[in-house]
C-alpha cells in the first residue's frame, strides 16, 4: 500500500475508536515537548492548501508543492530534523481548517519554541481582507485586516453583516507575540488583491470585505488575555509593526501573489523562485538582499503586478541578518539525491532555475558536491515535475540518499517550441487562432491554466484597458486590437495590431515577433551564474555626464569571486533597477580567469528583440569577442566604439546578457558578419530580426561541449558544461 494510503486508513480505524487524527497528532506533538533538549531547536510548520471544496470557493493547484519546495531546502541546506518540521495540507492527518491551523501552532510552535530556537511558519493558500475591528482611531490603513482562509471557511450573515471565519493577521501578530523566542519567520504566499484567473495564472485571493467571525474574535481576546496585554498595547504594538522577527509577503499590498505553471507542475511563484534560489546561495545573505534578487525572478516569471516585500520587528536590523535567521549548513546545490536503487537514483531538483528546466530533462548531468567525495557523476534520464529519475555515470560511495549534486552539464533539445496560449478574449475565434499559431514554424497553441505558456495571444479587452491607461502607461493599445500577453496579462510591447485585424492575419504579422520571442526563450536556457565555475562578473552602469554609477551587477557564485547576482540600486523596485528614457548606459565585462575568454553580450529589448551589443566590429576574426585574462572590458568604450547606448521607448522590462566561453564563438560570429555584411553594417550593435533563431542556435552549437564527462549524450542535445561557459543576467526597467 502506499503510505498515503496506509495512513489514511489509519487515521479512520483509530476514529473509530474515539480518537480524532488531531488528537493523535497533538499527543505525539506532546510526547516529542517532553524528549525535547534544551538545546536550541529549528521548528517548522509548513502550510499548503489547495482544496478549497469545504469553503466554496476556487481551487488552488500548487501549494501543497510550495510546502514540498520549503521542505526539501530546509532539511538538506538548513539543517532541520525532519522529525521537527510539521506539515499541514490537504493530504495530511492534521488538516488545513481553522481548528487544524490553530492546534499545528499552539502545538508545534508555541508550546515548544524556547528562546533561541529558529522558527519558521509558512502559509500557501487563498488571502482575503476582513473589515478590521480593532481600529479604534480609524486610521484608513488599519481599515481592513489581511487574512489567511482556511480550507473549511464559513461565511454567515448576522443581523445584516456577512461574518467569515478567517484567520486574521492580527491573530499572527498575537501567535509571534507568545512564540519564546525572537527568531521567527513567516513566509506569506498569498494575498487578497482581486482573485481568480489572470491569464495562465491562478491569483491566490478571494474577495474581501466582512466581519470576522465571533469565534475569531473570542479567540483574539483570549490571546490578548494570555499575553497579559490589553487591547489598547495590542493595537499600539501592532502599528509599529510585527512583533518580532521577519514577515515576508509574495506580494505587496495591491498586487498579485501567483499560482502558476511550470514545466510539469504548479507552484507559487515566489515560494519556487526563493527556494531555487536558497537551494544556489553561496554564503549567508541578509533576508533584504536575498528578497531583492529573488523579486527580479519572480516578476519575470510571474507579472510586473508580484513584487515580494518584508517587514521586520522595529529597530531590530533582522533584515540584515541570515534568511530563517541560520547560517546555511551545506554547500550549494542543485539538486539532492532522495532514494537508491541500485544504479537507479530519484533526484529532487528544487536548485534548478525556473527558466532553465527544460535543459534538465533528460542527458543533464550532475556532480556529487559532497565535501570530500570526488569523481561521482549522477545523470537525469528522466523528469516529472521536479523529481528526475537518474543513473550514477561515475559511481564513488558518496551516491547515497541525501548527497547534494551541483550541476555539471545541461542538454538543450533541439527543436524547442514557443508555447503561446490563448486567451478566452477571443471568443469564437479559438478554433482559428489554434490553426494560426500552429501553422508557424515551431509554435504550439495551448489552452490556458493546464501547463506553462510562454506568451498569451489575445484582444485588449476594456477592463484589461482601463487597468493599463490607470497603470500609466502612456501607449495603450486600442480595444479589440490583438496582441502578446506575458503570462500574467503584461502587455508585449509594438505586439498589438489594428482594430478588426482577423487572427489569420495577426499571426502572419506576428511571425518575426513569434520568432524573436523563441530567441530569447533559447538563449535565456543558456543562464547558469549561480552555477558556472568561470570567474566572470557584468555591470550595467548609467551614465550622468562625467559620472557613472552602477545600477546592478551580476557575478558568478561559483567562479571565484564568491559573490552573488546582487542590485545595488537605489530607485528599484523589487529589486529591478528603473531606468529612464534617454539615459546614457554602460556595461562592464570583468573576465577573473587566467585564461581568455570569448565574450556575446546581447539585448533584450522591451518589445522582446535580440540585438547584439558585443562584438561589434563586422570585419574582425573571431578575437572580435575577446576578453583578455584579467580584463574589464567597457561596453561601449568611448575609446574605440564609434557608438553610445542610450535608453530607447518603448516602456517595459528590458535585460542584458553576457555569454562567455573559453572556446572561440566560431560559428556564431560568422553568421553575425554575414548578416552585417548584407545590411553594408562593419561595426556597431546589430539587431537580430529574421535571423535571430537561427544565430541563437549557432551560439549554442559553439558552446557544446562535453569535455572530461565520461556520460554519453544524445547526439540531438546541446551540452553546456560549468566549467566551460557562464552566462549572466541583468533584468532592468525602462520607465
């Protein structure tokens, strides 16, 4: 039987006794308070609700993989006991209900946490607001009170007012008030702005406005009781801030916390992206500094509207101390080994990229990074979601359950497609438009909410008009033009046509969009800064007058300089730096090998077009793109490049990429010269219009390499080794 099972039909026979599977939980929990040392403890509780069928409302799909996600990292990269971390979803003996979620707290953290101890609560489920009762000055930001909603959500109407029985965030407030100790953190994957479906994403929301129910009420007071405070203190303390520790939220306020699609399965958005990242993180980083770089992430993937936010204890300086208030315990990873069999391994990839997993389907291989152990290679011969199956290549006795694995190869695909998919703004004309995204080369047309989209092709509705023109966004297009969406209903910009162009015809003008959009997905697969072993850095500077001042920069974690991709400005939003129009820009190449690199640095641009910033001189052989060993190359140089970049129209997310290799981009820079040389250009930057795939594909057959890897690749594949090429990322806003 399998376990799910087994304990499901456990939990029924001792029902049947007379025991609730909540009593049987809190007894064990109890037994485990009295074995407990005094020795400092980490305790989780992991919350993930997607069954919602007990309080009527949407269903959610990726949460219980949040609490999956949170799981795996905290026990291989922090060091938790798995005996200490409590799981509460769908699935398990303790359910997700009101009176499930109080017991898992009072029990698991409240009764046990002793000062000192690392605590860490987690909730992925639906957010909504309550009208908020414990506002007496009424202060209009204290009007309503965020929530979290329970899987069994009553809603009554008493004497005309509609009463829910969430569970309010002044309750949280009061529950980090008696947990004794102050190194607590809340990760809050929800939010309660709208709800719903938004393109190819699920909005974890549903509509506010109510009361809290009575028995939240009786049960806040019984807290402010126990505290010993009065309701006066509470509301005080509460306008300060958190009551200790750190608070961090997927989204702010008014924007949307994500339910979304990936290569095989669904996740919130954020809880992916900050655990990918945790799972990669070399050193101990402040919980600011982390957020920062995972925001830029989480936009990108998710939409412009989901920019994650923190709040600390005042005066505390908790933002700058370690995430979950730990030092890491391990050294970074990509992947874990959970289950042999033989020469069969189950891998957990929760350190790979979001973007990146289609180079982890099959052929991708890993190296043990356990400390001590050399020469054991694992290789991924196939994926669900983010379990791979695999096979040791290159055994040792460090391939055992529990060896962390860190990337040594990836394998491209040949052939990969552009997944559009097609939003219900068309109507009647889905039949049509399915035929016309099809009937261009390498696109799939797919239905929303059922797997990962690239780009969603649809008609500006009037509310989607209203919501942009408020957004200020200057250029909006016309009602009933049609266009690209990025999965989250951001516009694509210089997408949209006419009013009354037909789907056959936008397609046909959509081609070379469709195609330089594919380019981008392409050369994107090609992003590993947290794994390369090449010591290479990027900068973007903005340059003011004589002055230039750096708006981000991007290092390899691994290759030397033991530093991370991390913004160092100051007018960003979620970590993103906001870049005028008419800005004069400059990159910076930093190549810290003692071996001469061969560098690409391209352009996104906001509207999706590739165009190539380095090399730039037409006429030159292949050391057109080099870097020297040691260099710092400026991009452009005022000194030799006949050329500036200065920030252009239209508006939008925008980002740099910088390719290095130590092998000489042969077959790429070739192609780039042939098109020059057909546009009469000999230096300068180059778009890629037509041609953008095809020297995308031209790029990744000089990188494919499978030096020193005793595995054998399928001869389709593009292999990119870490210790061959690195390739970094600077996401920018131009506004």
């Amino acid at each position: 039987m399998k376990r799910r099972y087994f304990v499901q039909g456990a939990g029924a026979a001792l029902a049947a006794l007379g025991w609730s599977q909540l009593e049987i939980q809190r007894q064990g929990l109890r037994y485990a308070q009295v074995l407990a040392q005094d020795t400092p403890r980490k305790l989780a509780l992991l919350v993930g609700i997607n069954d919602y069928s007990l309080a009527k409302v949407s269903p959610l799909r990726g949460c219980i993989t949040d609490v999956e996600l949170q799981k795996e990292l905290l026990i291989h990269r922090f060091g938790f006991n798995p005996q200490d971390i409590l799981m509460v979803t769908d699935d398990t003996a303790i359910k997700p209900t009101r009176a499930g979620l109080i017991e898992a707290v009072e029990s698991h953290l409240i009764a046990q946490a002793k000062p000192g101890d690392v605590v860490v609560l987690h909730f992925s489920g639906h957010g909504a607001q309550v009208v908020n009762p414990y506002n007496p000055l009424g202060n209009p930001r204290e009007r309503l009170n965020s929530t979290f909603v329970p899987s069994d959500r009553q809603m009554l109407v008493q004497e005309e007012q509609t009463m829910v029985s969430d569970i309010m965030g002044a309750t949280l407030f009061l529950w980090m008030s008696a947990i004794n100790t102050e190194n607590i953190t809340v990760t809050l994957d929800s939010c309660h702005s709208g709800g719903g479906k938004r393109g190819n994403l699920t909005i974890r929301a549903i509509p506010g406005g109510g009361y809290p129910s009575l028995e939240e009420q009786e049960y806040h007071q019984q807290w402010v009781s126990k505290l010993g405070i009065s309701q006066e203190k509470f509301v005080e303390d509460r306008q300060k801030g958190v009551a200790k520790g750190v608070v961090i939220a997927s989204a702010a306020a008014t924007q949307l916390a994500a339910d979304a699609a990936f290569e095989g399965f669904f996740a919130g958005a954020f809880t992916y992206v900050l655990t990918q990242y945790l799972w990669q993180q070399t050193g101990s980083r402040g919980v600011k500094t982390v957020l920062g770089n995972v925001a830029r992430t989480t936009m990108r993937i998710s939409s412009t509207r989901q920019v994650p936010e923190m709040e600390v204890k005042p005066g505390s300086g908790n933002e700058s101390k370690p995430t979950y208030f730990l030092p890491v315990q391990s050294i970074p990873a990509e992947a874990v080994i959970t289950a042999v069999n033989g020469d069969r391994l189950e891998l957990w990839l929760g350190g790979i990229d979001p973007q990146s997993l289609t180079a982890f389907d099959r052929n991708a291989v890993f190296a043990l990074a356990t400390e001590g152990d050399a020469g054991g290679l694992v290789q991924i011969e196939s994926r669900q979601g983010l379990v791979a199956q695999g096979k040791a290549v290159a055994p040792s006795a460090g391939v055992k359950p529990g060896a962390l694995l860190q990337e040594q190869a990836r394998a491209i695909p040949e052939n990969l497609t552009l997944r559009i998919g097609l939003d219900e703004s068309l109507g009647g004309e889905l039949e049509v438009a399915k035929q016309a995204v099809a009937a261009v080369e390498r696109m799939e047309a797919l239905p929303l909410g059922e797997t990962q989209v690239h780009y969603i092709l649809g008609r500006m509705t009037e509310a989607l008009h209203q919501e942009v023109r408020e957004s200020g966004v200057v250029e909006v297009p016309a009602v009933g033009s049609l266009g690209l969406y990025g999965a989250g209903l951001d516009l694509i910009p210089g997408s949209f046509g006419a009013v009354g162009e037909s789907v056959v015809a936008g397609c046909d003008r959509l081609k070379s969009k469709f195609r330089a959009l594919l380019a981008a997905r392409l050369v994107k697969l090609t992003l590993n800064a947290e794994s390369s072993r090449l010591n290479v850095s990027m900068g973007l500077k903005v340059l003011q007058g004589s002055q230039a001042q750096f708006a981000a920069s991007a290092f390899t974690a691994r290759g030397g300089m033991g530093r991370t991709t991390e913004v160092v400005t100051t007018n960003g939003g979620g970590g993103i730096p906001r870049i005028p129009v008419g800005v004069e820009v400059q990159c910076e190449v930093t190549n810290g090998e003692s071996r001469d690199l061969y560098v690409t640095l391209l352009v996104i641009t906001t509207t999706g077009e590739l165009v190539v910033v380095f090399p730039n001189s037409w006429t030159a052989g292949v050391d057109a793109a080099l870097v020297k060993a040691g260099e710092t190359r400026l991009i452009p140089d005022g000194s030799r490049d006949p050329f500036k970049l200065t920030i252009s129209p239209p508006l939008g997310t925008a980002e740099i990429l910088a390719i290095a290799s130590l092998s000489p981009l042969r077959t790429s820079l070739q192609q780039l010269q042939q098109i020059a040389a057909a546009r009469g250009t000999r230096e300068g930057v180059l778009g890629l219009e037509e041609e953008s795939v095809l020297a995308v594909e031209n790029l990744w057959a000089d990188l494919n390499q499978t030096r020193n890897i005793t595995a054998s690749f399928d001869p389709r594949s593009r292999i990119a080794q870490t210790e061959q090429m690195a390739a970094l990322s600077i996401t920018f806003q131009v506004v």
